[in-house]
C-alpha cells in the first residue's frame, strides 16, 4: 500500500523476496502486479530476491521482471538454495531494464565494479554454472520439493496439536515454516530468543527466532532435514512446550521477567554462525 509512503520519505528500492525466507509465501501474478504499480507510482525500481526461483509446492513461481512492465529490476538468484549447495556461495544479478530507464546512471558501471572488487567464487564454481543451468534437472527437483512439502506439511500438522504454537498460513514453498509463539503461554520465554534459547539449552533444537526477522512472536523451522530427524526435533519441542505451558497466562506470576539490560541475545549469533540449515538436533537432550 503507497497510501503511507511519501515520494520524499520513500526508501531507493523496493525489496522483493518470493518465494520467502522465512514464511514460505509464493506471490501470485496479481500481487506482484500491485507492487510493480507501487514502484511505478513512488519511481522506484524492484529488487527481487528470487533465490529460491521455482522451488514451490506446486503453485506455479512467476519472476517479478516478467510483470515490471517499464520498471527497472534487480533480479538476484543464486545456486546455493535452489540447487541446495550453500557452500558455494555463488549468485548474481540480472538486471531488467526493458525501457532504459537506468540509462546514464552508472548502476552498471557499479555493479561490475563490485563484482572486481568483491572476493568472489573460485574459477571452477564458476566454470561449472553455465552447464549446471542448461542441465534439465526438473526430476530431481520434483524430489526435492516433494521431501520439502512434505517436512512442511508434517510441521504444520505437529503445530496444530501444540498449545500455545500456531501458523498463520500453510507456507507455499521454500524450505521454511513459521510458527507464532504465544509468549504469554510459555514460563521464562517473554521474548522469541528466549523461547529459542532455552528450546535449545533443554532440548539441543535450534530453530531461529523471529526477531532476526523483525518479526517478533515467531520462530522459524527449517524443513531441509530427514522427516526422521524433523519427527524427532518435534517431538522434543512438544516435550518442551508442555513443561513450560502455563494454563494462566495474564499474568506474570511464575515467569521469568528480564530487564533489557538482563536480556542475553546470543542466540541469532549462533544460528548466524550455523547458517540456519546445519539441520535441528544438534546433539542428544541434555539429562534432566
């Protein structure tokens, strides 16, 4: 909605990610549409984080570029999500720009700049990409994102049964699910990271908080690990919800209450440090 961004406070770009880290939401051709006609009103160009392009539970993915009409756009992809290899750490920037509306303003010259000055892939990654996108690899990633679906699927389930523990809507694609915390439900987790943290002190499952999100209330889970291994993860988290549920929640009584000055935030660091994809059992439950 433009309604509340003026054309003198507006930000450089608009951001895009679809499908989306950490919802899961597969924008359809009708709301990308509306975005394409927010940037056009407020002239500026879309940054569209595709990164994981094509990977949806069956509603068809449509690039933003194919809708931006005389929008510039900065599409983004990369190999390390939808070909599942985040060590690489190889991606790159396409941009569309139908109309010329970039013309003179150096954003080319820019970005091959940065791309000379930035430390980038070794040459063999970089060797191997044009063969990997020409390879028709459409069987093997029916697999993967049956496997995805299936995770996802299954941990929407499990939330449906956990006190406390909601989705706001089924995710679409990618290869996350995320949960609402009801931080009133739960003993000495006032705050997301605290629910994280002591998830993953008493259980060993990491899962990341919403705030690395702005999105405070919620933990993400990801969906890459064996359904084995997410039962697991699920069945300790079920464990820890139920020894920390509390019936009464409107009160403070019996919770553990920090000042900010208290607060310890350690946990987005360590699951920054993990990349958020080494999987949710860390090492056995601790004894209690």
């Amino acid at each position: 909605d433009s309604a509340g961004m003026s054309p003198a406070a507006s930000p450089p770009a608009i951001l895009i990610n679809n499908p989306s880290n950490p919802c899961g939401a597969v924008y359809s051709r009708e709301h990308l549409e509306d975005v394409v006609a927010i940037a056009k009103e407020l002239k500026l160009p879309l940054v569209a984080d595709e990164v994981y392009a094509g990977m949806t539970f069956g509603k068809r993915f449509v690039p933003l570029a194919e809708v931006a009409d005389s929008v510039p756009v900065f599409s983004v992809g990369a190999l390390s999500k939808r070909w599942l290899v985040p060590g690489w750490r190889l991606g790159w920037v396409c941009v569309h720009d139908s109309h010329d509306t970039l013309q003179g303003s150096g954003v080319r010259v820019a970005i091959n700049s940065l791309c000379q000055i930035s430390l980038g892939p070794s040459v063999p990654l970089q060797a191997a990409v044009p063969t990997i996108l020409a390879t028709d690899d459409s069987t093997w990633l029916a697999e993967i994102m049956g496997s995805l679906r299936e995770g996802a699927e299954f941990s929407a389930h499990r939330v449906s049964n956990i006190k406390g523990l909601s989705t706001v809507t089924p995710p679409e694609g990618a290869m996350y699910v995320l949960v609402r915390v009801d931080l009133d439900a739960f003993r000495g987790c006032t705050t997301d990271t605290l629910f994280a943290e002591e998830l993953l002190a008493e259980e060993s499952v990491l899962v990341l908080p919403g705030e690395c999100f702005k999105a405070s209330g919620f933990i993400r889970i990801v969906t890459t690990v064996p359904l084995d291994v997410l039962q697991a993860a699920w069945d300790r988290i079920e464990d820890f919800c139920g020894r920390r549920y509390v019936e009464t929640a409107s009160t403070d009584e019996g919770r553990l209450v920090l000042s900010e000055g208290q607060r310890q935030f350690g946990l987005p660091r360590v699951a920054s440090d993990l990349g958020g994809h080494e999987g949710l059992l860390l090492k056995p439950p601790p004894a209690r």
